[in-house]
C-alpha cells in the first residue's frame, strides 16, 4: 500500500512524506519527498526495491502522481501488479491511512517541541 501525507510545516524542502507499507508484515516505510511528482515516487520505490526486491502488487489509491502514465509503466515493466482504491473511500488503503496518521502525529509533537 502506498500514499502520501502532507503538507509538512516545516523549514525543509521536503514538504511530504511518501508512506509504503508492506501487506504481508504491515511494515511501514516513510519517505520525504520535495513533491507529490510520479518522479519522486518512482525515485522512492527503486531505492525500495533495491533493498528488499520487487512486490506483487502495489495498492494505491486515485491520486493523480499514482494513476501517472510514467509510474504504471515503470511499475508494469517490472512486473509489478497494481490495483485502486475506490473513489472517495479512505477505508480502501486502510493500512497506510493508519500509519499516516501515526506518523503524522509524530510529526506535528516533534514540531510543536521545537517551538
């Protein structure tokens, strides 16, 4: 499952976080990411799948940087498998809304304690 969360309130350039989680372990990865481009999630799942090897599938819901022409392909000629959330429906990538909201929450406290 993958989405992504932002916009951070932070001073750094990378405004987002990308979160990956795996199905199998529930595992979650989180990246910060400068955009919500399909450049910077393709940049993202390569340096994923270096480490851990490819996935079966990948589940998404229908934001416009997952649906991208240049992520379906780069997905495809890998031979990974993707699939959609229904329109307007959080509970479909359940998993990763949850830990972004974990992360989110962590986020904000670590904020907050600076100031």
């Amino acid at each position: 499952n993958i989405d992504f969360k932002g916009y951070v309130p932070a001073n750094s350039r990378n405004r987002y976080i990308l979160t990956v989680v795996d199905e199998y372990s529930r595992f979650p990865f989180a990246f910060p990411c400068p955009d919500l481009s399909s450049a910077t999630v393709i940049k993202c799942l390569t340096e994923l799948f270096t480490i851990f090897g490819l996935p079966a599938f990948i589940h998404s819901d229908r934001g416009s940087s997952f649906l991208s022409h240049d992520l379906t392909s780069f997905l495809h000629s890998n031979r990974v498998a993707t699939s959609l959330s229904s329109p307007n429906n959080p509970r479909g990538n359940g998993q990763v809304e949850r830990y972004n909201g974990i992360i989110w929450k962590t986020i904000t406290l670590a904020l907050k304690s600076k100031q």
